[in-house]
C-alpha cells in the first residue's frame, strides 16, 4: 500500500498526462484518416468520370447514404456504450412492412392522404423506439449478451416481415405513394429532403455526444463500466436508452426509405448492419467502446457509398471484383486512422 | 416370470413390425414397377425468402390442395429449407418417417445435393428434379426447369426487332451464379449479330429493388442517351422504373423486365407505364407443373420424359391474360 505521501502527486500527474493526450490528439493526422480518404475518393471519382463531380450525382449519393447515415447516428452511441446491434437491417425492413400495413388500413377508414402518411411515420419512429428499447431491456435486465439479443431479433424480425408479405411484396397504396413521394423525392433550397434529415441527427447526435451528461455516461461505461457503476452512474438505464435511441434512428431511416420504393420485401434492408458498423468503425470509433466521434461517422457512412458510386460509374475493373475493391479502401481507410499503440 | 413374458411380447412385437416393413417394402417396390395403388410424393423446396420462392412456396401448396383433391389415393407433403443442408435433413425425414415414393425437389445448390437425392433414389423413390440441375444426372429420373436461355434470348430478339436493330442498352444482372451467366450470354449472343446495338454496361444488382434503384441512378449519371433498359428481373425493374422517374428522363422508350411477376404483368395488361410494354414468362409455376406431370405420372405408372424444359415465352399486351394469376404473391 503507498503511503501518503508518494500517492499525493499522483491526481497531478495524471491530469497532466490527460491534457498531454488531449493536446496530442488535436494535432493527431490519424485522425483525419476518413477525410483524407474520402477526399482521396472523390479525387479518383472524378478523373476516371466527370459526371462524377455534377451535382445531382452528389445529391443521390448523399440521399442514398442518409439511411445507413442516420443508422450509423445511433450505432456509434451503441458502440460506444460497448454494445452492437445486429438487428437494424432486419428491423428497418419490418418497420417499413408494418408501417406499409397500417397506411394501406387506414386509407380507407381516414380521408387525407397526408394525415395517413402522418400517422404512418409516427408509428414507425414508434415501433422502432419500441424495438430498441425491448433490445436494451433484455441486454440489460436479461442479462443477455447484446449479440446474441440482437442476432436473435434478426432473424424474428426478418421472418415476421417475410411472413406478413407472404415471400413477396407489401406495397403502398398508389394515393399514398403520390402524397408520401415527396419525403424521399424532395428538396428543400436544392437538397433533397433525406440530406437535411441526415444532417439534422447528425447535428443533434453530436451535441447528444459531446455536451450532454448522456453523452459523457454513455462514453464512460464504454470506457470502464465497473468505474461507470461506481461512480454512481444509472448503467442500465442509459444502455437502455442507447438501444432505444438507435432504435428511433433505426425508426427515422425507414420513414425515410418507404417512399423510395412504396414496398417492402424479404430482401429490404439486407446487410445494413454490416453497412452501419463499417462506417462507424471506418469513422474511427473503437470497437471495444469508450471513445467515438459522430462526424467520422458520417465521413465513414458517405465514404462507403462513394466507392459503389464509383465503381458503378466506371467500368475499368470487373463487376466480380466490385465487392474486393470495397474491401480494400475498408481496410485503407481503417489503417489511415489506426489509433497509435 | 415377467421377464420371460416381456420377452415374449418384445419378440411377437419385433416380428409383426419386420413383417409389416416386409409388406410395405413390397408395397413400395411394387410401386416403382406398376401403377401405385397410393402415391405419397415429398416436395422439397427453398422457403420464401424472396418474391421468386415466396411464389415457388405458393405454387407448389397450389397444387397440393387441387391434386389431393382430385386423386383421394395421393399424398402430398411439401417442406421448405432456408439452406442446403436443412434440404438435405428434410429430405432423410421425407424418406425415412414419411415414407415418400416419389420426391420432387428444388435443389438450393446443384453440388451439395446431389449425394442426399442420390441416397433417396437408392431407396427407390421416384425423383424429379426442379430448375437446378444436380451434378450427376443420374440421381435423377426427370428434370423438369424454366428456359433460362430463352429469358435471355428473348428480350434481346424483341429488343433488335422493335428498334430496327439500333439502340443503347443499359443492362442489369442478378447475382453471380450459372443461371445469371446463362441468361447473360443468351442476351448478349443475339445481340452480337446487330452492329448498331450496344450495350453500353451490365452491373450486378443482386435481383433486389433497393440495388436496382442505385445502380440505374448511375446508369444515369453516366449515359446521357439510352434507349432500353434490360432489368433482367420484374422486382429489379421496380427499382429502375423509380430512378428514371427521379431523374425525369425522357430519352429512355423502355424497361424490360423479367419472369412475370403479377403486377408486371397487370401493368402490361392495363398499358399503365408507357416504359413497360413485354416481359418473357419464367414463372415459379414450373414447381406446380413438375408437381402434377410427376403425381399424375406416378399414379398411372408412368416415367416422365428425362428432361422437360418448360418454354418461356413472350409476353405482350395481347397474350398478357394467360400470364396473369392475381391470387399468387408473386
């Protein structure tokens, strides 16, 4: 046991050597590894085809990105807490097949289209709340591990959607489609309305991240939860909330995604998860928790969606090596923010 | 005492069982040489995990219900797998606890089954085999598929008559396999034979909509003049109709899709999308009538034709009637 006085200097030392890495990490290049990657990407993007640099080819990439975007929001914060979620793809395509269900029922019964597509959206930010909460509920008063929860409501929520649409197709009502077209189809001062959405949570999950006591909670039991605990912070109560809000988040993509397409089937939202973990990790927050950025998220998000764009606008490689050049710039990009040792 | 009455009971009940397998094996045997007094056919197919199976599934429960209806003396029983080696479980159970005389199966891979329906077969069960084909033919006494030639060949044909032989192209595939390959180079073999036809890009878009959608933005973004499209697949054809009405573009006369599917086919019927006009047959129906050529077949005694492809045919706002089921899901 050290005595006194040689634990004294100990709380000063420490605090020295935090604001040392904390200065350090400021001018770390490292971390500017997504950046440097995607600007890296649009560099090659554009002189291997022009059209690339247009506008309305920004704007698609981005629209497309906002669902896997606004997923990624809400992954961070899992994974920062220590947590995963296996479940989103599967849970966003149930959402969009429940919420297809109840708007083609009310049609009938409610007059306005509008108020019908309102009460749709309402629903699935609702269910997708639900079904995250249910997630932290069983992870944490279940105790159960969060990949064995989530792996299990993946199947569940797959094979109930697949079930509902009987192996094919739920399908919204063509009235429906024309009123609800807009929320994917339409911009605002030039951009489409799923890029100020995606921008909008990512605003609101930054300053939920770093300058809330939410925030500092969810990062300190990613970081020690024994410490977490003793320092007499709710555990439970917070992962609960981080699987609920990725859940809602979960909820906003879909609302977003409906009008893409108006239907849902078996195959809507396959793999999203692997898309959402990725450009969280691209993004560079860590695997194992404790430490995060939300910005790097969205950096992570659009860069995935930059290298499919590309290859889709090129043909100088074989389509059966698409998916080995997306492994590649993965990895590139995850060695270019590699944390040091 | 009661040890030897046990043993007694265990003896008469042990030879009454052996005499009853004796009797149904000749049953069975007899079957395989004369025209079946009872008929116990196994389906064995992929569950419904996509619209193409969701309808597979449906139509083969389709023909469940009107053959045990029309002939009381057949059995059938359909299992779906969501993999390969569930189908090769389920079907050890068809033949060993239903006792199935006959089998037809939609195999999830050719290599991985051929071995389980090869055992079945030794067992004296009847097997038509449904799309893919195994990797011996000799696990099987029928095959029975869809012309996925044709699904290539067809579009292409009407393509080349329709614009005079000159045209842009832009063409989605499905996901890598044989099938994908063989529809692929049917198309692209016809075509060959128009200079003034090219095809401007094939991507694959995994038979999905959400995948269609994005690779047919980029189409866009990159092909500024395109005549037609080949979507290759009714549900991928979804996906391209929302991007070219995204991006309103008028230079593109038509979208061709694939397989039939019934609001493909009500669209043509109805002429409600000026971009939709003909769609070649590949119906999941094919299971239906593998499902009846074999009971029917089977109760009569009969062998079906070693293969029998079911023609694929073109489908227009004129035949468009025949093709339309509205009960199915696909």
């Amino acid at each position: 046991m050290p005595s006194g006085p040689t634990s004294a200097p100990t709380p000063a030392t420490e605090a020295g050597a935090v604001s040392a890495r904390k200065a350090g990490r400021r001018f770390d290049p490292h971390r500017f590894g997504p950046v440097v990657g995607l600007v890296l990407l649009l560099i090659v993007g554009t002189a291997l085809n022009p059209d690339f640099a247009t506008w309305d080819n920004m704007m698609n990439v981005l629209t497309r990105t906002a669902f896997i975007g606004i997923i990624s929001i809400g992954m961070c914060f899992v994974i920062i807490s220590g947590g995963i979620d296996l479940s989103v793809g599967s849970m966003a395509a149930l959402i969009a097949g429940g919420m297809i269900l109840l708007m083609n029922a009310l049609a009938g019964s409610v007059g306005s289209p509008v108020v019908v597509v309102a009460l749709g959206m309402l629903f699935a930010l609702l269910l997708g709340g639900g079904f995250g909460l249910a997630h932290g509920y069983l992870i944490t008063r279940g105790r159960i591990e969060p990949f064995i929860v989530t792996l299990g409501t993946l199947g569940i929520f797959r094979a109930v959607l697949t079930w509902l649409a009987d192996g094919g197709a739920i399908t919204l009502d063509n009235d429906l489609s024309d009123a609800y077209g807009p929320v994917y189809y339409g911009s605002l001062l030039g951009i489409p309305v799923p890029v100020w959405v995606f921008l909008a949570v990512s605003v609101a999950g930054a300053v939920l991240l770093n300058r809330t006591a939410f925030g500092r909670y969810v990062q300190a039991i990613g970081s020690n939860e024994q410490v977490a605990r003793f320092a007499a912070v709710d555990v439970d109560r917070v992962k609960l909330l981080t699987y609920g809000l990725l859940g809602v988040c979960v909820g906003i993509a879909t609302v977003l995604y409906v009008p893409r397409l108006g239907s849902a089937s078996p195959t809507t939202g396959l793999l999203w998860e692997l898309e959402a973990i990725a450009a969280v990790i691209v993004g560079g927050t860590s695997f194992k928790g404790g430490e995060g950025r939300i910005a790097g998220t969205v950096i992570g998000a659009v860069l995935l969606s930059v290298i499919s764009n590309i290859l889709n606008l090129t043909s100088i490689i074989s389509v059966y090596l698409n998916a080995a050049v997306q492994g590649c710039v993965i990895i590139a990009v995850a060695f270019l923010q590699r944390r040091r040792p | 005492m009661s040890e030897v009455a046990r043993y007694t009971r265990r003896m008469v009940l042990g030879t009454g069982l052996a005499m009853a397998a004796t009797v149904a094996l000749g049953a069975g045997l007899g079957g395989v040489a004369f025209a079946a007094d009872t008929v116990k056919l196994g389906v064995s197919i992929p569950a419904a995990t996509h619209g193409f199976t969701g309808g597979i599934v449906w139509w083969a429960n389709q023909a469940k219900a009107e053959l045990e209806k029309a002939h009381p003396n057949l059995k059938i029983t359909v299992k779906t797998a969501s993999g390969a080696p569930e189908q090769a479980n389920q079907l050890q159970d068809l033949v060993t606890v239903t006792k199935i005389d006959s089998l037809v199966i939609f195999p999830f891979e050719s290599a991985a089954l051929t071995q389980p329906v090869l055992q079945a077969k030794k067992k004296n069960v009847y097997v038509t085999v449904v799309d893919r084909g195994l990797t011996d033919p000799s696990a099987q006494d029928a095959y029975i598929a869809g012309d996925n030639t044709a699904f290539g060949r067809i579009p292409a044909e009407y393509i080349a008559k329709k614009y005079n032989g000159k045209a842009n192209i832009v063409a989605l595939r499905g996901i890598p396999t044989t099938l994908d390959n063989e529809r692929w180079e049917a198309f692209t073999g016809v075509l060959k034979q128009y200079p003034d036809i090219k095809i401007l890009d094939g991507k694959y878009a995994n038979w999905n909509r959400d995948d269609a959608f994005k690779v047919t933005q980029d189409f866009l973004t990159r092909f500024k003049d395109i005549d037609v499209v080949w979507a290759a697949d009714d549900d991928m054809a979804f996906g391209v109709l929302k991007a070219i009405e995204q991006a309103k573009r008028t230079d593109i006369k038509e979208v061709f899709g694939g397989a039939g599917s019934k609001t493909m086919v009500k669209t043509i019927l109805d002429g409600s999308n000026p971009l939709i006009h003909a769609d070649v047959s590949y119906s999941p129906k094919f299971i239906y009538d593998a499902i009846k050529m074999t009971a029917e077949a089977r109760l009569k005694g009969d062998k079906l034709p070693a293969t029998y492809i079911i023609p694929s045919s073109l489908i227009t706002k004129e035949n468009a009637k025949e093709f339309y089921f509205p009960d199915s899901p696909y």
